[in-house]
C-alpha cells in the first residue's frame, strides 16, 4: 500500500522512516523504538501477537505500545493514494494516552451448571462439561433416546416458574408435579413396562396428558417407594452459576441474555455447540468486566412524586438491566446484566446516565485529535464511520481485503473510521460535536448484531440532529445510520455518502468536549449557532421546530386553563420552570428543559405542553414569563395568597358540598392563619372542649 513517510511526518510533527519489512527481516528497528521509554504506535494489527512477542524478548524495553489499523481502513482502498491524510489522523488518535481506567464489576463462579432440556441431550452436553463443572439436569421430556440407565449427574423436573440472574448467580425456581420422585427412583424400568398407557417415558416422569390412573406404575415401584400420585405439588428453588438452555424456545428471550447463560436450541451438535461448550468450561473463577455507566440521580427526569416521566432508558436496554423505582424518584441500573452498549446514555437527555468505556470527554479529545490532524495533514470533508470493535471492525476488514483484491472500492479516503465498544453508544452530544469540529458527515454502521430497538434510537436521534442542523441552515445530509451485513452491502453505502453536499461551520471549534451532556450539548450549540447561516439574514426566525423525541425545546401554557397551582415547578427535575417569590408567576428557562414531560404529566388542568424546539436567541439562557395572575386577598386581613383564578375554581367545585355551606365556605376565601382564628373566635360552632 502507498505511504508517504514526508506528509505523514508533517502531520505528525515528527520525523518517520518507512519500513518494509518491520515485522520480519527489519524487526531490530521495532526493539529499538520499545527501548527507548517514548510510546510507540504500531500501525500493523496482524501482527500483533508476533510484535507482542518481540516485545518480551527485547532486553530494557520499556515503551508502551499501541496498534493501529491502516491498511484495510486506508492503505487497501481504490484511492489509496489520497488516503496520507487519514491514515495521519488514525496514527494521532492511536498516540493520544490511555483514557483513565474504569470500575469494575466482579463475578464469581464455582461451575455450578444447570443443563435445561431433553434429557438424551443434556446428558451428550453434560458428558462434555462433567469433568470440569458440577452439573444439574433439568429434563424437559425424555428425547429421542431418553436417558442413560447410569444416572452420572443429579437430574430435577417440573414446570419451570422463573429463572433470573446472572454469571455466578442464577436463581432457578420450579414446580415438583409429577407423581415421580427422581431422587427415589432407581430407574429399574418397572414402572415404564408396568404403564398400559405408555404415559412414561425414559426420562421417569408421567406424561399426564396420556395418563389415565390405572395406578399399575405405583404398585410396581412399590419397592422404592419413587411414585405417589397423591403427592401435593412442591414449589422448590435452587442456585447456579451457569445455565447452559438446550431448548426449543429459551427461558431467557432476551436480545442480550445475562452473562453465564447459553442457548443451543438445537444441542450441542450444532455449529455453535462446541464452542459454547469451551466456553463454559472455562467460566470457573473470579472475573471482571467494566462497569460501562455512571449514574447522577439529581439530573434524572424518570419520576418525580411516584409520576414517570422521562422513561427511555428503560425501554431501549436490551439486557433488561435498567428498571424503573418511582417510589424514589429514579431508575435503577443492574451493572450485572449490563453488556455495555450504552444505547441507555445515548437516549438519557439529561446526562444523568453517562457512558465511562470511555467517557465523553475522552472520546470527544479522540474525535478533536481525529479531524484536526486530518486538515492538518490536508484533507477535507471527513466523513466519521463509528463502528463496533466486533462486528463493524470485522465487516471493514473484509472490505479492506476485498478492495485490495479488486472486488470493492474500499473505504474511501475522506471516511476515518472510528471504533466503539458499541455502535450505539454515542449519541447527539457527540455526533453534533464532531461536525463543530469539521466533519461533514457521521455515520453509524450497524452489523445486525444491535437490538432493533437500538436501531430505532440511533434514527430518532439522527432525525433530531439532522433538523437541528438543517434548521441553523447546514444544509445537506450530515447523519447516517448504515445498515450493513456484508461488504458489498459497506462498500455501496460508503459510496453513497457523497451524493450529498454538506455545509458545515466555516472554522473548527477548539473546545474540550466536558463531562456533562448538556454542558456538551449548549457548547457545541453556541458554535453552531455562532455560524448559522440561517440566522445571518435580518429578521430570519430564531426559533424551528424539531421532532418529538428532543432533548431541546420548550412549553405552552393555556393561560385560560392554568390556575398558577405550580405543581409543575415541583415536578420539573432541570430547574426549567421557576416561580416567583413576589408574585404568582410561571417562569421558564428553555436552555434547562429537556422535555421529560413530567411538567405535562403532573398539570392537574391539562394546560401544559411540550413544544419540542431550538430556539436561536438569547431568550433562550434567559428567565422568561409563562404565565401571571392576580392575587386573592384574605377578605378578613387583605394579606395575598394563591390566585383569583385558583380560589374561584376551587370555590366553584365546593360550592355544592355539605361541609362547605354559609360560613365553611366563606373561611375559604381566608389565608391559613384568619382562618383559625375565624373558627375559633366563631360563637356558633360546636368547640372539642366543652365535650
């Protein structure tokens, strides 16, 4: 592939010898970069486990290393040639250090497997595992062949009630309901030839369906004592670390099931069951993984007053890892089931859920690095490609591969891809960040290995970005999600990514990418709204609609409908709607709200609405009036309180009401402090004393 050490040098800002051969007959030039201390980047990820290798042998090196992807990302291209800027940006990210490293969640697993299915293929599967791992059969009918005469492992049957958790920490709770005790039976087989019916089967329970109690399989067991059929149905649970699930339809259906469990629904003979097998084998001991969010309850809109507002974190988690408790105002997030795909943060318009593998901040200083170095180094309208370190890494290596072989064009030169834990976990924040900082376009390639509903919120947030921009007047198509499960599929949707034109700010913005989402969201807001072409003609209007779904807009208010109750004010978790300690008044400020609803949901009248919005004005920043009324003045002291409008709403519904006759209801129309003393001071009414 085409290098050109001088402009990648330039770019660089240091000095670059090519090698040919570094991994082979040059690989003395490799061990004396790793001795000198100074980090090294190593742009070959084929070989990295022969640069690892190299590395141990190498007396007094010291260097750490870092590998980078070139070739199949730039190198193996039909314009290669135009591809130095690009590669110059992928080395500068590689350079840039280690994010800080993150916590950790443990689990711990002693080998405890349960086995869930036919009973011949739990034993084939057990059989494979057993020297490792303390297996348990749950026998869901016998099979084609039933189970062996030796009974190897512990077998348990019954109606499956629920199986829950995780690596380490599986709860299985089921229902005894066979008239046979497997613990008691010895599997002699009298019972199976006793049976006129043929009701039981190899796996030693009666098939009800087919039972019609003649009762000559209990007195042919009569011995062992295994079969009662007035035995009471038993609920009985018990722990695992592992389930491996063998059946047809799997008990945990979810598109990311918990750590620790496996479903082979055609066993393990199937393509997938010998490396599931491997697998299990090895899931003894104490492991760990990331713990990928950081949660901040005091931003969370998911509730406030036992009142759910805000509740898309919990409806996109594919894991089931987040769940909802109104009764504290807030979400809870299982770090256990969570697989990392951050779609949660990506959704969450407050920042209260934040993604950590890596942080914002550190991926915001990456995309910054990214592109400056790219103009730097003379390229221009980048397109970023954020793809998966499995899936999307994996398809761009077989289109690399199938460019430099001549069947595809490869990745064009202006594309710099970006790898990701996750394809959906980035989101509005950073997508429009990066355009501050000069990319025309960013794409999100999605391999089929995402939930659907991820797909679904990387669109909604797309459609909400894309009209943002389009109504600052950037026009052309800046957000793509890119639906690949091959590379001929890849390589088309790349080249599609030029059929548009974009506009973009005319310089770069230079901030540091901040640790809070709206912090991130008003920054890049104020650059892009600093070059808006749309607000450069006079008069031009300063506020566009934006799709349901933004975390940017504001409220209407039927003023005819508000009676200045303020219960939205207590429900608001932003601090977007404020009162008035002088007057009854409604205030807002639009720059706060992220349009949770909950101010919508919680208004006893029905006079609040979202009104999903940018608006290009200072106003914005600024504390603005919704709504104001008159006071209602104690007719006894002529002290203010509530408002006219309440008063009289409230006076109108008591009016009627038994207790609130004559007097009672006058007292109404009275602050809290005139009013003991009206009921007290009142000769007419029945005192507690005297009685």
């Amino acid at each position: 592939m085409p290098l050109e050490p001088k402009t990648l040098g330039a770019a660089l800002a240091e000095t670059l010898p090519l090698h040919s051969s570094l991994c082979r007959r040059e690989a003395t030039s490799f061990q004396r970069a790793i001795q000198s201390g100074d980090d090294v980047v190593v742009a070959c990820t084929q070989e990295k486990r022969l640069f690892g290798e190299l590395a141990t042998q190498t007396p007094n090196a010291t260097s750490p290393i870092r590998f980078i992807n070139i070739r199949e990302t730039g190198g193996w291209s039909r314009d290669a040639k135009s591809a130095m800027p690009k590669i110059a940006a992928l080395l500068a990210a590689a350079s840039l250090p280690e994010p800080d490293p993150v916590s950790t969640v443990t689990y711990t697993s002693q080998g405890r497997l349960l086995i869930i299915g036919p009973l011949d293929a739990a034993e084939r599967a057990a059989a494979l595992v057993g020297d490792t791992l303390d297996v348990t059969l749950l026998a869901q009918g016998p099979g084609a062949a039933g189970g062996a005469q030796a009974r190897r492992w512990p077998v348990i049957a019954g109606r499956i009630d629920s199986l829950k958790g995780w690596l380490g920490a599986f709860t299985l709770r089921w229902t005894r309901d066979n008239a046979i005790d497997l613990d008691l039976c010895t599997r002699c087989n009298a019972c199976v030839v006793a049976c006129p019916e043929q009701a039981i089967g190899l796996d030693y329970q009666i098939d009800n369906a087919r039972c019609t109690s003649h009762r000559d399989c209990e007195r042919a067991c009569s011995v062992a004592g295994a079969i009662n059929f007035s035995r009471e149905a038993q609920a009985l649970d018990a722990a695992f670390d592992l389930v491996l699930d063998l059946g047809t339809a799997p008990q945990i259906d979810w598109h990311a099931p918990p750590q620790g469990y496996f479903h082979l629904p055609g066993g393990v003979a199937q393509a997938e069951g010998l490396q599931t097998l491997l697998r299990l084998r090895e899931l003894v001991g104490e492991f760990e993984k990331p713990k990928f969010f950081d949660y901040k309850q005091k931003l969370c809109a998911h509730s406030r007053n036992e009142v759910v507002g805000c509740n898309a974190c919990v409806d996109v988690c594919s894991a089931h890892a987040v769940s909802s408790d109104p009764q504290r105002q807030r979400i809870v997030v299982n770090p256990n089931l969570c697989v990392g795909c951050g779609a949660c943060t990506t959704v969450c318009p407050t920042g209260a859920l934040g993604y950590t593998y890596p942080r914002a901040p550190d991926q915001g200083l990456k995309l910054r690095k990214l592109l400056g170095t790219y103009v730097t180094a003379g390229g221009r309208d980048a397109a970023l490609l954020l793809h998966s370190q499995e899936g999307g890494q994996a398809l761009l290596e077989q289109l690399g591969r199938q460019a430099q072989l001549g069947k595809a064009q490869g990745v064009p030169a202006r594309v710099i891809p970006v790898d990701l834990f996750h394809a959906a976990s980035t989101g509005i924040d950073l997508w429009l960040s990066a355009i501050s900082f000069g990319a025309s376009q960013v794409a999100v390639l999605c391999t089929g290995e995402e939930a659907p509903q991820y797909l679904a919120a990387l669109k909604q947030q797309m459609n909400v970005a894309q009209a943002l921009l389009l109504g600052l007047g950037y026009t052309g198509t800046h957000f793509h999600v890119i639906e690949a499960d091959s590379p001929a599929v890849l390589d088309a949707a790349l080249a599609g990514l030029r059929t548009t034109t974009q506009r973009v700010p005319a310089t770069a913005a230079r901030f540091a990418v901040g640790a809070d989402k709206r912090d991130r969201l008003e920054m890049t807001l104020d650059h892009l709204m600093g070059a808006a072409p749309a607000l450069q003609t006079p008069g031009a209007p300063l506020a566009f609609a934006l799709p349901t779904g933004s975390p940017l807009g504001a409220i209407a208010v039927d003023k005819d409908k508000c009676t200045l109750c303020l219960a939205c004010v207590s429900a608001c978790p932003s601090g977007a709607l404020l009162d008035s300690q002088s007057a009854p008044q409604l205030r807002f400020i639009e720059k706060n709200c992220v349009q949770c609803g909950l101010c919508e949901i919680t208004c006893p009248e029905d006079a609040v609405s979202l009104v999903p919005r940018l608006l290009a004005a200072p106003e914005r920043k600024q504390q603005v009036l919704l709504n104001e009324a008159k006071p209602w003045a104690c007719i006894r002291c002529s002290k203010p309180f509530g408002t006219q409008k309440a008063i009289e709403a409230m006076l109108g519904k008591l009016a009627g009401h038994a207790m609130f006759q004559g007097e009672a209801l006058e007292r109404l129309k009275m602050c809290s402090d005139c009013r003991v003393i009206d009921l007290y001071s009142a000769t007419n009414e029945v005192k507690i004393a005297p009685l």
